[in-house]
C-alpha cells in the first residue's frame, strides 16, 4: 500500500516538478517539432488533470482486491482457509504473469501460476484444481459472457449477420433478353 501512495503521489508530483526544472535552468527548447510523440501528448493531458492518474491508480488498486477476494471467497467456499494477504499475493502474482499473456488470454498459463501458489501456499490440504477452475470461471469466463451480452445489445452482433444483397442479380432471363 505504501508503495502504491508513493506511486499515486509521484504521478502527482512529478509533472510539476519537471516543469519546475525546466525553467530554474532556463532550458528552451531550439526548435518545437510538429507532431510530438503520443507519449507527450499523454503526459500533458495528465499534467491537465492530475486526478486522471490517480483515478487510474485507485481503479487498478481496485481490481486487484477484486481478484484477491474472488480468490479467497473460492477458497473459503472449498472449505479450507487461507488468509487474505496471501489470497491478494497470489492475485498480484497472477496478474502480473498475465499481464503479458503467452497464450490467447492467458489460458494455460495463468493457471499454471494459481496452483502452483496456491500449492505452496496451502497450510491446509484443499482441493487446488478445483479452486483453480473456480477463480478462473468467475474472472475470465463470466468476464466474456458478460462483455459478450453487452456487445450484442449494443448492436454490434448485426455485424456477424449475413446481409441481404442490395439489388437482385443480373440475369439475362429477367429482362426478356436473348439472342
């Protein structure tokens, strides 16, 4: 948590702070190119509105309870008992080896890194397969059944349906002609 507040603080901080700098030692830029980088454009739009970066901290601070209270609910649910900061480890964890998934959405991959935590983890035996399934039924299948629904009643399913044709075909026998 402490790192997280000196992280939010820095995004406060810091643009200012380099705005500071830059006219304590009179830097002017020789020549202004015309299209700055993204990057730029990004960093003057949060120096604008500083609470955008910290909205974007407290919603990823967020999730990640999210994940971890998932992780414990299931557990818990299994019978067996593991203490919310290793709950909230293991979904750090999680997270940050899906974060660049090596498969399509990280199948495979993410749950191989839950049951080997949460194997070392267990003081209890419990079944961790089954906590596996369950943690990645709720976070990522429900996610895509959710997200799903809510596409299609947006209207972006008619895309998927075949379209009738504009105008009937060109055909020789309709028009009468022949040779």
């Amino acid at each position: 948590m402490g790192i997280l507040a000196l992280f939010a603080l820095a995004l406060l901080l810091v643009p200012a702070l380099i705005d500071r700098l830059k006219r304590w030692s009179g830097h002017r830029p020789a020549r202004r190119p015309r299209l700055r980088p993204p990057v730029d454009r990004r960093a003057a739009r949060c120096r604008c509105r500083p609470g955008t970066g910290l909205l974007v901290v407290v919603a990823s601070l967020y999730i990640w309870l999210c994940d971890a209270a998932v992780l414990w609910l299931v557990i818990a649910g299994l019978g067996a008992r593991l203490p919310f900061a290793e709950a909230g480890f293991v979904a750090l964890t999680v997270d940050i080896f899906a974060a660049v998934p090596l498969t399509p959405g990280g199948m495979g991959q993410v749950e191989a890194v839950y049951a080997a935590l949460l194997a070392l983890l267990a003081a209890a035996p419990f079944s961790v397969a089954a906590a596996v399934l369950v943690t990645r039924a709720i976070t990522y299948w429900s996610f895509l059944l959710f997200s799903g629904a809510v596409t299609f009643a947006a209207g972006f399913g008619s895309l998927l349906a075949p379209q009738p044709p504009a105008e009937p075909a060109n055909d020789l026998t309709q028009r009468g002609g022949g040779i």
